[in-house]
C-alpha cells in the first residue's frame, strides 16, 4: 500500500486528533538511530473509506483484528488499532459515520480510499520542546506545539503534545509527545506483529532526507518520482508489506 500524492495536505488533520506517544527509553528497533534516544517511530496511519471493513481487511492479512479506539472530537473520523511492538502501533483511520463532510476535508479524502492505505507517520519524542527546536535550528518552519486529546471506549482520556512542518514536504512525518498519565495505545491494543522495517521515497527526497538526519532517526530515505511509504510487518500471517 504506498502514500498517495495529495495525502500530506489532505490529512493533516491528524496532528489534532490521532492517538499517538511518548518514548520513555531508547529502544533499538525501526526507526531508532543507535545511540540516539529522543525519537524514534511511534506509529504508522492507514486510511481507509469504511472502519469495520478495513479492520476485516486488515485482519485477513496479519492475522490481528484492530481494537476500536474511538472518534476524533472535532473531526469526522475514528480509528481502530493494533500493536506493534514497543509503544509503536498502527492506527487505521477512516470517515466517523454522520460526520459532517463539509466541515472535516479529511473525511472527504478518506472516503476515497476503497483500500486500507499506508498515508502518514507519526514520531514521537521525549522532550518535543526541544524537537521542535532542532527542527527550527535545521530550517524546518514548525507549527509550534499544538494539544490534543480524545477520550478511549472505556472512558479514560488521551492527552498529546503534537508538533507538525508548516512547509509542505512529501513524505515527512509529524511529531508527537505523550502526557505522563497517558497509557500509550501500544500497550492496550492487540498484539501478533512488529514493525520490521520502515521506508520513505519521493521527489522531495533531498528535504526529507535532511529533516530525518536533523532529529537522529534511522530511515531510509529514497528519490522517486512519486512520494510512497512502505512497511513491512512482521505478523501471525508472516511478512506484511504496507
């Protein structure tokens, strides 16, 4: 499943609403530069046009059914989960149904996507103030850091500190910091896969590749003339590539 062109702006709600993590520790591992411990990737977003078929989609392949994780307050979307690994996860995204299309342009963007679709990727960070200023030191514009939160189907509150570029760079992911009394969702999501590897590719290569070099994580970053993301997952069903 590769990213699509138009995702990045057509998405970028995400940063306001997806459930994602704080990394307490270095932990070796896809997307962790050895020796570094502020980042490394917290979890990859699948879109898809309709939840339930894509959580069935999705268990045909790895052999895990997502978890409900719940709506998005103030978006027309809600997601389901699956661990894996070490506070990483993937979240699959799609339209909340009644939602209000006219007020959420994710929701039109996600109702095209017939197939569970690998479009975005969220790092976290144990200290996203100072992320935030390696990325301004390196050129990179930010939006300062933005709160989020949203409330579990058992009632407990997610809370986040999310940091996104403000420059429009294919590919690249966002940044995201855990509030301490927050349970990351790797830890109550199932589990049977583990992210094995992790690549970028697209036109804007160059910028992407400095941006990854700029915070210390260990992606590979690849031209090609158009922007995709790809996974390769470890699951009870063998090797999954996204």
């Amino acid at each position: 499943m590769e990213k699509v062109n138009s995702a990045t702006a057509a998405i970028s709600f995400v940063i306001s609403l997806a459930g994602m993590a704080l990394t307490p520790g270095c932990v070796e591992g896809p997307g962790q530069a050895p020796g570094k411990e502020l980042v490394q990737i917290d979890h990859l977003v699948v879109g898809v046009s309709d939840l339930e078929i894509g959580a069935g989609k999705l268990e045909e392949m790895t052999g895990v059914r997502p978890v409900y994780g719940g709506e998005h307050p103030g978006a027309g979307s809600h997601n389901a989960l699956i661990a894996l690994g070490d506070r990483q996860y993937l979240e699959l995204l799609a339209p909340r149904p009644g939602a209000d299309a006219e007020l959420d342009p994710s929701y039109v963007f996600l109702k095209t996507l017939s197939e569970p679709t690998l479009i975005w990727w969220g790092v976290s960070s144990e200290d996203i103030a100072l992320t935030e200023k390696t990325l301004e030191a390196h050129g990179f514009e930010t939006s300062g850091q933005i709160p989020g939160s949203r409330n579990t189907p058992d009632g407990s509150k997610l809370q986040w500190v999310g940091v996104e570029l403000r420059e429009e760079i294919e590919g690249a992911p966002f940044f995201i910091q855990w509030s301490e009394e927050t349970v990351h969702p790797a830890e109550t999501s199932p589990e049977g896969c583990r992210l094995r590897s992790f690549e970028v590719a697209g036109p804007s290569f160059k910028r992407l590749r400095d941006l990854i070099q700029a915070v210390g994580l260990a992606i590979k970053v690849n031209e090609g003339a158009q922007t995709t993301l790809n996974a390769v997952l470890d699951c009870p069903n063998g090797k999954i590539q996204l």
